[in-house]
C-alpha cells in the first residue's frame, strides 16, 4: 500500500481509500473515478483488450480504452465499443469504421444505424451508394418514396421482400 497526496488537502492518503480522511475528497478507487482493465496489462504496444470507463483520478481526464478490442465511454482499437468508438469494425452510439454499427454511424464499407452513412447504409436515414432505409438516399437508394431496381436486386440478396 503506498501513500498519495490528497489533491484537495495536501494529506498523506493510502492509494487504496475511497476518500480522504481529511477533507472526504475520493481518492483513487471510486467507484465516481470509474474502471481500467488492460490485458496484457503489461508491456509495450497495444494490449489485446482494453476496457477503460470514467474518469483517470491521476490527470482529472475521461479515460479511453485503446486495444485490438477497446471498451469504453469512448474506444479506438480493431474492435471498438462505446459511446463514442472508432475502429475496424465499431459499434456504439456515434460510430466510425469500415464497418459501424449505431445510432449515428459512418463507415467506409457498411453502416447500420439510426443514421448510416457509409458505401453501403443501412437505417432509418441512409446515405451512402446502396442505401437502404425510411430515408434513402445515394446512387442506388431503396426507401418508402423510391426503389431503385438496383438497389433492390443489391438488397434483395440479404432480405426477403
């Protein structure tokens, strides 16, 4: 057990206290401070999974989860997950991949989402080359007020009409 300074008071305070005993600043593990995971957890380079929520208590700064797999309020990595995320494929509230999944997402191959802009889009509001959704929108759209034959024999492939 090592001793920190209270960034509040300046006391002497075990690493492991929820608060100062002091002043009742929260020290380094509440539960306020959110959660880091890294595995590896140690090492060079990018870890394999990374799941990173709240704040870091050391710079005051919303973590973000950077991994082959990143979890978190906000996530970069291969796989990423959150509510703001970026990556390969990326699935969270605002998403941005090659392939993305979310309620805004923006993708360079496949988007799903409430907003989907991508080459392919799939939503309620779609942009993209084939776009499918309430809203369509693109070179080869099918949607409530137009049906590109195009993009129906393109979607036709996945979805029985």
């Amino acid at each position: 057990m090592a001793m920190i300074t209270c960034r509040e008071c300046g006391a002497a305070v075990s690493d492991k206290a929820l608060a100062c005993p002091q002043c009742g600043a929260p020290g380094l593990q509440s539960p306020m401070m959110g959660y880091e995971l890294r595995v590896p957890s140690d090492g060079d380079g990018l870890p394999l999974v990374h799941i990173a929520m709240g704040i870091d208590p050391r710079t005051g700064r919303k973590r973000i989860a950077r991994g082959w797999i990143a979890i978190g309020d906000v996530a970069v990595g291969g796989i990423a997950v959150g509510g703001v995320s970026l990556g390969v494929v990326s699935l969270g509230g605002l998403s941005f991949g090659i392939v993305s999944f979310g309620g805004l997402s923006i993708a360079v191959l496949l988007a799903l989402g409430g907003l989907a802009v991508g080459g392919i889009a799939i939503g309620g509001a779609a942009i993209g080359y084939y776009a499918l959704g309430g809203g369509a929108f693109g070179a080869h759209a099918w949607s409530g007020l137009a049906q590109d034959p195009e993009a129906v024999r393109f979607f036709s492939q996945w979805i029985r009409r």
